[in-house]
C-alpha cells in the first residue's frame, strides 16, 4: 500500500478535492493539518518547496497540489505510481 501523505488546512477546497480523489479511490492517507502550526508548514514548504496548501506526497516523493493529483489520475498515471514502490 502506498504512503501517502497530504499537507492541508481545514477550509481549503483544494485541500478537500484532493482528498475526495483519495477517498474515491480507496487510498489510506496520513493527513497534517499545518493551519495552527507553523513548524509544520515550515517542514512542508522544506520537503515540498511549495508554500500552499495541499502538498501531496506518496512514497516520499513530492507530486506537488491537488491539480496535480487530478492530472496524474487523468493521465492514469496515479496507480502506477502507487503501484510502484
């Protein structure tokens, strides 16, 4: 099973889209809400290089927002990259 893990806040609607395609999917994913903690966001913009919310990462590997998500399922690139670790 893939390692997931997506860096939200609670009002984002990105943030929520994303997690309805993991959701839709039946993925198991490690949320971290860095909305009240900035020691959090600091280590996702350190891991991500990205300053907004969500950063998606799975296997460790970061894929970027939710757009980007969407794009690798459109591509039917999201499995394979879940698949392959």
């Amino acid at each position: 099973m893939a390692k997931i893990v997506i860096y939200t806040t609670p009002y984002c609607p990105y943030c929520i889209r994303a997690k309805q395609l993991l959701q839709l999917k039946n993925l198991e994913y490690e949320e971290i809400d860095v909305s009240t903690d900035s020691s959090l966001r600091q280590k996702m913009q350190q891991l991500s290089g990205g300053n907004t919310v969500p950063q998606i990462f799975i296997h460790q590997k970061p894929i970027g927002g939710c757009d980007d998500l969407y794009a690798l399922e459109r591509n039917h690139q999201l499995d394979t990259l879940i698949n392959n670790h």
